[in-house]
C-alpha cells in the first residue's frame, strides 16, 4: 500500500476557518460597526422625531413663519433643521419645554428659542424668540400686550 505524501494530507484537512478567515474577520467587524451605526441612527431619529412632535415645537415654527420680521431677514420658505435640541418634559396638563430649533430661509439660518410651561393642559410662553445667525437680532414671536393706564 502506497502512503500519502504528508504536505498533500495537511492540504487536505484544512479546516473551514483556516480556508475563509481572511475575509470573514474583516466581514465580521464591519457587520457589527454597521449595527452599532444603525442602532445609534434609529434611537437619534426617534428622539428628534419625538420633539418634532410635541405642540410646543409645532407653534413655535408656525408663529416663526407667519412673522413677517423673521421672514424679511430670512426670507421665505422657512425650513426646519434636522438637530433639534433642548427637553421636553410633559405629564398630563403639566410639563415644561425648552428647545432650540435650527431654522433656514434663502437669506440666511437662524435658531428659535423656546420656553414654555404647561399648566391646566394649556402652554404658556415665558420666552419665544428668533436669533438671526448673521446679525445676532433677535425676534420676539410673543404677542405684546396693549400699554394700559392710556386715556
């Protein structure tokens, strides 16, 4: 009987990882930091999602775009940027919200500030104002009350 050279059976025995290591390690790490990335994205997308939603963030990008000062420094179409920031904090008819919102025009970007507190179910702002990137001027968004005490 005729033996086997040995180099031809070690050839032979070789292994599924040692035939494909080369390119399932590299496949491996890549297919974790891929989820680690899309886990990361959907929490940020739910956040920010979550904040677009709220009744606060909604009036004030409505009363940002219905202010004829914010549309004559920014200009019209407003839109809403993506990274919203700040708290919401809302437990039945209470909670509190502060949030910065980015907002753009074809003249220029700038940030609405918001401050509110919800008291009876009702949102009362303690302070709702535009800053223009370029300039620094400030908006007021909040209704002024009439002077009283005029004859």
């Amino acid at each position: 009987m005729e033996q086997t050279p040995l180099p031809i059976l070690l050839a032979q025995k070789a292994n599924w990882w040692k035939r494909n290591w080369k390119w399932f390690v590299p496949l491996g790490c890549f297919t974790v930091v891929l989820l680690f990335l899309v886990s990361v994205g959907s929490i940020l997308l739910i956040v920010f999602s979550a904040l677009k939603s709220t009744d606060v963030y909604k009036d004030a990008l409505a009363r940002a775009k219905a202010d004829p000062a914010v549309i004559g420094a920014l200009g019209s179409p407003l839109q809403d940027g993506f990274l919203v920031s700040g708290n919401t904090n809302v437990n039945g008819a209470s909670g509190e919200s502060n949030l910065s919102i980015p907002i753009s025009g074809p003249k220029g970007k700038g940030t609405i500030y918001v401050s509110a507190k919800k008291s009876l179910g009702q949102w009362n702002y303690s302070g709702l104002v535009v800053e223009i990137s370029q300039t620094h001027q400030r908006i007021d968004l909040l209704p002024r009350s009439a002077p009283s005490g005029s004859p």
